[in-house]
C-alpha cells in the first residue's frame, strides 16, 4: 500500500520530469537554428532551409525564424519568400537588427530605396556599431548618387571593425571606382585573405588584377585553393578576356567550348569572338555584340568599358563585365554597385 507521503513524492517527481521534458522541448530547436546558421554561413540556403522547416513544425514562434528564413530566401533570389518573412518586420528582441537589416537589402533589391533606408534606420536603432549595417547604408547612399557619404559609411564600416571582409571589399569598389584599379585591387585582396573561400570575391579581385594589367597575378588568383573560381562561369570568361587581350586564342577557343560557360555567358562570347577577330585582324566586332549593349551602365566596377561602335581587346573591362552579370537587371544609368 502506498503511503501518503510516497504518493507526494511520486506527484513531485513526475511533475519535475514533465517540467524538465517541457524545457528540453522548449530548447530543442537550438541546435537546429544554429546548424541554420551554419548552412547560410556557407551559402547553402537549401540545407539551411531544412533545418528552419523542422524547427517550424517543432513549434518554434515564427518571430524567431523570420530573419533566418529571409535570409535564406534572399540567398536564393526570391524575393517574394523573402517579402512574406521580412516584410511584417516581426522580428524576436534578438533577431530585430539583422532582420531589419535583411528587410532593407529585400527593398533595394526590389528597387524601394526610400524604404530600404527605413528599415536600415530601424536596425541601426538596434545595433548602430554594426559593420554589416554600414556597408549596406554605403551601397544604399551610392545607388543613391551620394559617392562621397558612401565612402564615409564603408570607413565607418572598418573604424568598426577594420578586419570585416565586406566592408573592406565595398571599400575596394569604391576605391577602384575613385582612385584607380591598383588601390582597388589591393583592398580586395585584403578582404581575400579574410574570406579565401569566397569564390564570388575571388573572381572579382581576378577581374580588377586583370583590368590592371597584372594578367599572371590574376591567373594565379583564380587557380588558388583548388581551382574552384576558375571553373565556374564568370571566371572561365575571366581568362578568357585575358586570353583575348593577350592573343592567346587556344585559351579563348576552349573557355567558349564549354557548354555551361556557353549556356550563361552567351551574350558575352560573342563579345570574345569579336575581340578574337579584332585583335586577329580578321574583322571588326559588330556593335551590337559590344559590352555596351548589355544594359548596364558601368559605375562602380571599373573604368574602361567597351565602345558601342569598336571593340578593341585592351578595352574589354572584366570587372565591369562580371558586375553587369548580375542575376538582377540594372537598368541604363543605374549604379552597378547595388547588384553586388
């Protein structure tokens, strides 16, 4: 028979146990969140995307999960996922700096500049000494046409943190953009070395060596760390300006004949072939295969561009040519330096 007091016990301890089981149910969405994070770290939205849906449907408040499905979203390019998570701006108290941060590059992707500075005031408000913010109220303030209070925010950026990769490479655009291809390319290749797995990065400081006429530096960029940038498309059409501008044609020849590099950069191969021919003697390049034509209008990613009516090999610019590939459609006149 059980006593009174052993009743009492057994009452205790199995609502302890249902207490504890409810805090471990409570947390067990940590590990997920933080593999979450991991994965968008590495750029894998889709693995990242897996880890929030289980934490989801575990029953985690979606006011956690906002910011990090929006992020998500974004890495992917759609921006309509991206507007149902980041667009209420319902954020939890410790997600609400980068959430608003996110909504506001959401804004200027889709072109709401105005907005975008709202959601960047509302982070700031939050979290003003944050590099990240920074470097996107300096490419916010750029697309704007304020030049000058975007290279006050991108030195903001690194008065805060001097060793942020992003904030030293937005500082290298607009540095390459002000003061030339060296500076620029020196800046990139700081933030480099805090990123070396950034094949995006990698590519862009190739390009801006390249365009500087330091071609075996750029080579040797691209080949580094297995080879990974040099094999994909934006670097294979790399080499292939480089090849075109140094008249080495078999190098050219084999970048085009590849069908991946053909199926994105068709455009852009054309404009190659013309500079192969130009620069053989063959023929001119038809103006309407000129890097001009491609509706962007170079700002902040180099100097020299293609001439609508010649194309000669040593004015391809490859660093303008990768920022105008953007997934996104830059307008005629529109700042480059917002697609990046």
């Amino acid at each position: 028979m059980t006593s009174r007091r052993d009743l009492g016990l057994i009452v205790a301890l199995a609502f302890a146990l249902a207490t504890l089981g409810g805090c471990e149910q409570a947390g067990s969405d940590r590990p997920l969140l933080e593999e979450a994070r991991l994965q968008l770290e590495r750029g894998d939205a889709l693995a990242a995307q897996v880890q929030l849906e289980q934490a989801l449907a575990t029953g985690t408040p979606r006011e956690e999960l906002a910011t990090l499905f929006g992020e998500s979203a974004l890495l992917k390019g759609d921006l309509g996922v991206a507007r149902e998570w980041l667009g209420p701006g319902e954020f939890s108290e410790d997600s609400a700096a980068a959430g608003f941060q996110l909504l506001g590059r959401l804004e200027m992707a889709e072109g709401n500049l105005p907005a975008a500075g709202g959601a960047f005031d509302r982070s700031y408000r939050v979290e003003p000494d944050n590099a990240g913010l920074w470097v996107d109220i300096g490419r916010l303030r750029y697309r704007g046409g304020e030049q000058f209070e975007a290279i006050a925010a991108a030195e903001r950026a690194l008065s805060i943190d001097p060793n942020d990769a992003e904030a030293l490479r937005f500082r290298g655009q607009l540095a390459r953009d002000a003061q030339g291809l060296e500076a620029g390319a020196e800046l990139l290749g700081r933030a480099l070395e805090r990123q070396p797995q950034n094949i995006e990065l990698r590519v862009e400081y190739a390009a801006t060596l390249g365009d500087a006429g330091r071609a075996r530096d750029a080579l040797r960029v691209l080949r580094a760390e297995g080879g990974r940038a040099a094999s994909t498309p934006h670097g294979m059409f790399v080499q292939a300006v480089i090849a075109a501008r140094g008249e080495t044609f078999d190098r050219l020849a084999t970048c085009s004949r590849d069908p991946v590099w053909r199926a994105k950069m068709s455009p852009l191969l054309l404009c190659c072939r013309g500079l192969s021919r130009s620069t053989m003697g063959i023929t001119r390049a038809r103006p309407s295969h000129s890097i001009a034509c491609t509706g962007a209008s170079p700002t902040i990613a180099g100097s020299g561009i293609c001439s609508p009516m010649r194309c000669p090999a040593a004015a391809v610019n490859a660093s303008w040519c990768i920022a105008s590939l953007r997934p996104r459609r830059v307008a005629r006149g529109q700042p480059i330096c917002a697609c990046w």
